[in-house]
C-alpha cells in the first residue's frame, strides 16, 4: 500500500490541458512502457518477459515472474488567440505485477492513472452592462487498479479476464471578481468522490506459418455505473470581496457511466527479432457526462488507430550491444472524445483530434534480468480555429522491467 501512495497524490497535479476540464478529465492510456513506445497498442502482444495489462489473455505467454515501475514527465505548449503558455511535469506513472502459476497460466495486478484533470481558465462576459471576470480551475484524477489472469484453454487459443477498480476525487472551483480582478464577487466549489469497478474479457488467438507467428486479439469492457459523491458550495461576498456574505452548500449522489468499449488488433512477429501491430479502439463516451454546465462542449464516440512494431538486430550478439537493443515505434491517431462549441451563440462545433508518434528502447542489463525502458513521445491535439487552444506536447517515459523465477524447481547433483 506505501507504494501506492505517492502515485495517487502525485497524479492530482499531472495535466495543465485546457481540456482535461471536460467530463472526468484526460484520458491516460491504459499500457506500461513497452505498450506507450509502441504508439498505445497491445491488445495482439504476447510478451513472455513483459507485462501488457491491455489484454489479459497475453498473459499465458509470460514465463517469469515480472515487476515493472516507472516514471513520466511532459512538456506542454499552448497555442491561442489570447495567450501562448508552457507547462512541464513528472511523476511517478504506474507499478504492476505479475507471474506465471504453471505453464500457460498466469495472473497480474497494478496501479495506473486512468485520468487527470489539471486547468486554469479566465473569460470575460458582461452581464448587465458590467464586465465580469470568471477563474475556473480544476485539479483531481482518477485511478485505476486491476487485477488480471489469463489461460491458454487450447493450443493456440488464451483467454483472460480483468477486474478494475477505479477511484479518485475531481475538485473544481469558479472565481467570479470585479472587472478590475480586485474584488471577489463569488465562488463555486465543486468536489467530486468517485467510484466505479469493470470487468474486460479478452482473447488472443495465435497460428505460427513457418518461422512466423501471426495473433489475432480482442478486448471488450461492457458499460458500468460511475458512482460520484457530490459537495457543492456557493459563496457570495460584499463589496470588499473579503467577507461571505450568502453561504450555500449542497451534498448528493449522482451517476455517469464508464462507457462500453472493444480492441481488436493483429500482429505479425518473427520471435526475437521484429514484430509489427495494428490495432482499432472504440469507446461509447458519448453516454457520459460530467460538469456540462460549466464549459459548452458536446461528448462523442471515440476511436483511436494504432500502429506500431519492435525490432532486435541480433538478441544473441554478445559482442555488439547495440544489437541486442529492442528497438520500438508507434503511430496513434484519436479521432478524440470532444466536440467544443464556440463562437458568439456557441453554434461552431469543432472535433479535437490528436496525433502523435512515439519513439522507445528496452535497454538490456549486462548480467542481469532487468530492462531499462526509455520512451519518448510527440504529438499535438486541438486546433488554433474558432478561438480554440492547440497542444503540442513532449512526453517521456522511463521504466524498469525486473524479472525473476519463482516457481521454478531446483534440481541437485
């Protein structure tokens, strides 16, 4: 449990995205180092010295006992009509664990950010002839952890299950000040406590044509209700803007839902030297809300697209080092979540889409069982059209894979 500590206060502060203020925050992807260096896929992996909590059913391939930790940081450019602002962060990004129980068997657990909310917005409107200021700020995420098992039931074919439990708090806040920026008029504090559990079933199917392996995977989370606690305060003050003139507080228990969502990928792989992978990730988050009375926007479906792939020159060369590197690349294209409506009577619709590229090693360790992961990853999402903001971002990773055997019987001469 002291492990998980740091990792969730730490993710309250992760994002400074404009829009991480919508719905639950920005969505974080759900895989560990070798999964984020390959553009987020994962769901046709089957590692056997890794960990893909993407899809359970990768883990009848694991054949020892594997623990992964790693860190994050991230450079962050915004680009307006208003304003042009830089932001950085690090933290700690996810712990996991996992081994195998006998051959074709095997179970694993972790902890990861699912998302992170982290803004800070000032607009001006007038209201009755006067210009009004309006601060919104927004900080909290939401956790996710898991537990999985996976089974090879026939030659070829791996099932797996994962249980979730996600949790965490989204504190929001609306300062409304004079048009000077002196005096505070009023405030609304928003929290929100929430908690929800999944299940995702998933498969992997692999045929082997000569000296190559081709695997068929699928993923699919059916929909389930989000639980939120709701402690809503009112505040208005006088004209010094220092003392509470009105007080309201109000406390209730709503729902949203975490949205049905399915993967289903392919991958091509000669082991030990290259693998390449595609995959298709839907997400229904159409059907949920959150906080949409506070900035105009619209939820939509969301797919993502991915591409990636791996390649070791010689795994075996003990003479050159470089050639025993795991060398990854990854493409992702979100078509996003959100519609952002804009403009005087908010009647532009604008899609916010991402792209991004990521590049990565896995750094074996001379006379050891351990890998150093190194990842980095650039992409941009938004647009500068309709008065919206665009994001270019620099995130990087580094982690390390430790492995053991556990189980393994000794045998003595």
């Amino acid at each position: 449990m002291a492990l998980c500590c740091p990792l969730m206060s730490i993710a309250q502060q992760n994002t400074s995205s404009i829009y991480s203020a919508y719905g639950i925050g920005d969505f974080q992807n759900q895989g560990l180092s070798l999964n984020n260096d390959l553009g987020g896929l994962g769901v046709a992996l089957r590692p056997k010295q890794n960990l893909n909590p993407t899809n359970p059913a990768s883990l009848s391939a694991l054949t020892s006992a594997t623990f992964e930790a790693g860190a994050k940081g991230m450079a962050l450019w915004q680009k307006g009509q208003h304003a042009n602002e830089t932001f950085h962060s690090v933290t700690l990004s996810h712990l996991s664990l996992g081994f195998p129980i006998r051959e074709g068997l095997a179970v694993s657990g972790g902890l990861l950010p699912y998302s992170f909310q982290g803004y800070d917005i000032t607009s001006t409107t007038i209201q009755s002839g006067e210009s009004i200021d309006q601060q919104y700020t927004g900080i909290g995420g939401i956790n996710r952890a898991y537990l999985n098992v996976g089974v090879e039931v026939i030659s070829g074919l791996s099932l797996g299950l994962t249980g979730s439990a996600f949790f965490g708090q989204l504190d929001q806040q609306i300062d409304t000040t004079s048009s000077d920026g002196q005096v505070l008029v009023g405030r609304l504090d928003d929290n929100y406590s929430m908690r929800a559990q999944t299940i995702e079933i998933g498969l992997q199917y692999r045929r082997d044509f000569e000296d190559k392996k081709v695997t068929v995977g699928a993923v699919f989370r059916p929909e389930s209700q989000f639980d939120l606690r709701r402690n809503k305060s009112t505040r208005t003050y006088d004209a010094t803007g220092l003392n509470i003139d009105t007080l309201i507080t109000e406390q209730s228990e709503i729902s949203t839902v975490l949205p049905m969502s399915y993967v289903f990928g392919l991958a091509l792989e000669k082991e030990a030297h290259w693998l390449v992978s595609a995959e298709y990730d839907f997400r229904e988050t159409s059907k949920m809300y959150l906080m949409e009375e506070v900035f105009p926007h619209q939820l939509r479906n969301a797919t993502q697209m991915k591409l990636g792939g791996w390649w070791i020159p010689d795994a075996q060369d003990i003479h050159n080092y470089r050639n025993t590197i795991q060398y990854r690349a990854g493409l992702n294209y979100k078509s996003g979540h959100l519609t952002a409506l804009s403009g005087a009577d908010e009647s532009t619709e604008t899609d916010i889409h991402e792209i991004s590229v990521s590049l990565g090693l896995g750094l074996p360790i001379k006379r050891s069982k351990t890998t150093a992961n190194i990842g980095l990853e650039l992409g941009k999402r938004g647009t500068q059209d309709a008065g919206l903001v665009e994001e270019s971002f620099i995130k990087f990773h580094l982690a390390f894979t430790f492995n053991d055997n556990w189980f393994s019987q000794r045998k003595i001469d």
